[in-house]
C-alpha cells in the first residue's frame, strides 16, 4: 500500500462526496464530470489494489490478511456498484446515492490504511 | 405496487442498507469464525444484525407490497435491536467485552445505525399503497 496513493483516493472520494451532496441539496442529477471523477476514483483504487496485491504475494502483509482482502475487494467493487445504482434515478436522490457511495470509500481507504499499518 | 420504495429516496435508503448489511454481515462473520467463545452473545448479536440489514435490503429492493410488509418488520425488529442493544451495551458493558453494529446506540458507526430505521419507518409509512374508492 503506498501512504501517498491512499491520500489522493481519500482526497478523490471525499472531493466526489462534497460535488455529490451540492448535487443532491440543489436538487440536480449526478453531472459528466461527477462521473468522470468517479472513474478516475476507480482507476487509481485499482491501482491501489494491484499495488497492495503484489505486496501482499511478495510477502509483506497486514497482520490481519483476510480482513485486509475483504475490505480490499469491498472498495474496488463499491464504487462501480454505487454509480450504477445512483444513476438509475435521474434526481436528486441519485446524488445522494453517489454521496453515501463516496464517504463509504472514504472510510474504507482509512480502515485499509488502519489495517495494513496494524 | 409500482417500485415505488426503491425510487427517490428509496433509493438513497437501499443503498445505505446494503452498506449496513455487506459491513455487519462481514463483521459477524469474522468475529464468529475467529474467536466466538471470547464474546458469545455480542457475536450472535452481530449476526441478528446482519440477518436484519441483508432481509431489509432485499425487501427494499424487491418493492412489492409482500415485501413491504417484510420490510417494516425488518425495519421494526432493527429499531427494537438497536434501542435494546444500545441500552444494554451502557448498562452492562461486561456482557458486550465486543462491540456489535448496536452497541452504544450504533456509536461506533456515526449513529447511523440509530437514525437509519427511523428513516426506514417513516418512508415505509409514506409508501402505504392507497385503496382504490
């Protein structure tokens, strides 16, 4: 896991969480770039889990493996999920989706973090 | 019905269920598998939870007027848990040596665990489908 990749994902995902809430309270569907963001979101997550894929094969691990590999698995596929949920509303109420799937991510790069450093 | 309870804020509160029943549902799991002698009831507790959150979730997404009903038993039997759970956890931390989703009123999880049901009961009550006069 590299500290500085986690820190630009927990910027990302708060960053979208913040867009998505203006969203939802100025009552707008989810925009081009909301969604542009939550794929470069995505991209750089799966960056993220290559990285801690081939540390974890390599032999450096988290105490607590399998909890690592849950919340890693969980943080790669909420996103894709949320954005596919969210966008199926075309209101406000899509926003809010992106908003809760947005501090979710956040959380979960912060436990990622909390596990990996034990 | 019209997939009315998954529409709107419906939607909003599905996928906030689904959060609370993928992450309690991973906790009971873990906690039950690795040590559940260590913490009997604050385990099964978990896993009441969980059960709890995946079958309001499901109810929410289905958005049939069976699964309404579903829903606010779910939603009801998760208000009772969390009000029990979280009073008891206060009142008698030796029996909770391990948190659930519950304990301290859904503390450890910003209190959402709290407010959620209350959500929950309040859009199912707005989505009682109307007899037709």
């Amino acid at each position: 896991m590299l500290a500085p990749l986690a820190l630009l994902l927990a910027a990302l995902s708060l960053a979208l969480a913040v867009w998505s809430l203006v969203g939802a309270l100025r009552a707008a569907r989810p925009s081009g770039g909301q969604l542009l963001l939550a794929a470069v979101l995505e991209a750089a997550i799966l960056v993220q889990a290559v990285i801690a894929t081939a540390l974890v094969v390599g032999g450096t691990r988290p105490l607590s493996t399998a909890t690592f590999a849950g919340y890693l698995l969980t943080i790669v596929v909420l996103l894709p999920a949320g954005v596919f949920w969210g966008l199926a509303d075309r209101s406000r109420w899509g926003n809010g989706v992106l908003a809760v799937t947005a501090v979710t991510t956040a959380v979960l790069v912060l436990r990622l973090e909390q596990i990996w450093n034990g | 019905m019209r997939p009315a309870l998954r529409s709107g804020p419906g939607r909003l509160l599905v996928a906030v269920y689904a959060v609370f029943a993928l992450s309690a549902s991973a906790r009971a799991l873990v906690q039950i598998a690795t040590d559940f002698s260590a913490a009997p009831l604050a385990y099964l507790l978990s896993a009441l939870a969980a059960a709890v959150y995946v079958v309001a979730t499901v109810a929410l997404v289905r958005s049939s007027e069976r699964s309404r009903r579903v829903a606010l038993v779910s939603v009801t039997v998760e208000l009772v848990g969390v009000l029990t759970v979280g009073l008891l956890s206060v009142e008698d931390p030796v029996a909770f040596p391990d948190a659930t989703v519950w304990s301290g009123f859904g503390a450890g999880y910003g209190y959402v665990p709290l407010v959620l049901p209350v959500l929950g009961l309040w859009w199912l009550r707005s989505q009682r489908p109307r007899r037709a006069v």
